[in-house]
C-alpha cells in the first residue's frame, strides 16, 4: 500500500473543522467587543454546546417542553411568549423586548442574575465565545 500525504492532509483538515475553538479564540485576542465574537461564532460548535441545555430544553420543532419551555423559534421571539402553554415566571413575563444577540448573551451569562426570580436554575455559561456559538446554533433552529 502506497502512503498518500495528500489524503494525510485531508483528514487532518477535517479533523480541525470539527472544533476550531482555540483557533478562532486566539483570532479575537484579548479584549474583542461583543460584534466580534458574534462575527466569528460557529453554530456547530453551539450545537454541541446545546448539550448542557438538553437537559431542560428540546429544539425540534413541534418538540415537548420539559423543565424549560422547547427552544424551537426562540431566537427572535418575545421573551417568555414562545409557548403560550409553558408556566413561565412572572419574572420572566415581566421582561419587555426579543431574544435577540445582546439579550440573550446576557440571559445566557447568568440568568439569576440577569432576572431575578427565574426558574432557570443554571449557573449560566462564562466563556462569551461559547454564548456566541450558542446564539448562533439558535439562530439556526427557527
Ligand atoms: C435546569 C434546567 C435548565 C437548563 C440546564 C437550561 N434552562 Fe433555559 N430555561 C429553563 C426554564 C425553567 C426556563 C423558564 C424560566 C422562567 O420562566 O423564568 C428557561 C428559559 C429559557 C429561555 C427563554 C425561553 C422563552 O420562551 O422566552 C431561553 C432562551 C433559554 N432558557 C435558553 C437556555 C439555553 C441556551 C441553555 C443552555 C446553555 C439553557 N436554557 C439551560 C430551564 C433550563
């Protein structure tokens, strides 16, 4: 069997595809301002990251809602108004406006903090670049 280098390469270049994250953070530098992350965010990376959410949340659409309402749509949607049927907190019904990038990057951040009173018990997600992905990903699922 003869060594190909040329298909070598191309498994290697998928291989860094599948999760570029430590590339694409060494892109930003250390101080990138919110459109910047957003710019680079990656929607398959989200959707890995989607993983920690899973728990509480589905996202196909039509999917049932569990601890959390179903994501399906959300991304655009007024706050706590996506599934009509969902309990949501008054805490939560109170906030005005749509999940849009800003919004959901805070909420994403810590939503205790964010909106006191939430029943998303959820610690939040520290890393901005990881928000970004996961706005991303639900951007993708409306
Ligand atoms: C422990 C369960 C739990 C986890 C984990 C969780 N959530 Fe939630 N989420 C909830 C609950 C409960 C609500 C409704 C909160 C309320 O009414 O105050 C909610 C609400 C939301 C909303 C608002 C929905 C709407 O219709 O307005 C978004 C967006 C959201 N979650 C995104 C996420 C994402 C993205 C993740 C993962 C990074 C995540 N959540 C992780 C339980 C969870």
């Amino acid at each position: 069997m003869t060594f190909r280098p040329t298909l070598v390469a191309v498994l290697a270049l998928a291989a860094c595809s599948r999760d570029d994250t430590a590339e694409r953070r060494a892109r930003l530098g250390p101080n990138p301002t919110f459109a910047q992350v957003m710019q680079i965010a990656d929607a398959q990376a989200g959707a890995r990251g989607f993983g920690q959410c899973a728990a509480c949340h589905s996202i196909a659409a039509g999917g049932a809602d569990r601890n959390g309402p179903n994501l399906h749509g959300v991304y655009g949607a007024p706050i706590a108004q996506n599934r009509p049927r969902f309990g949501y907190t008054d805490a939560l019904q109170a906030q005005r406006g749509v999940w849009d990038d800003r919004r959901l990057d805070r909420w994403l951040a810590d939503p205790r903090a964010d909106v006191p009173g939430t029943t998303m018990t959820f610690a939040g997600v520290r890393d901005p670049l990881a928000r970004a992905d996961l706005i991303a990903y639900l951007k993708t699922q409306r």
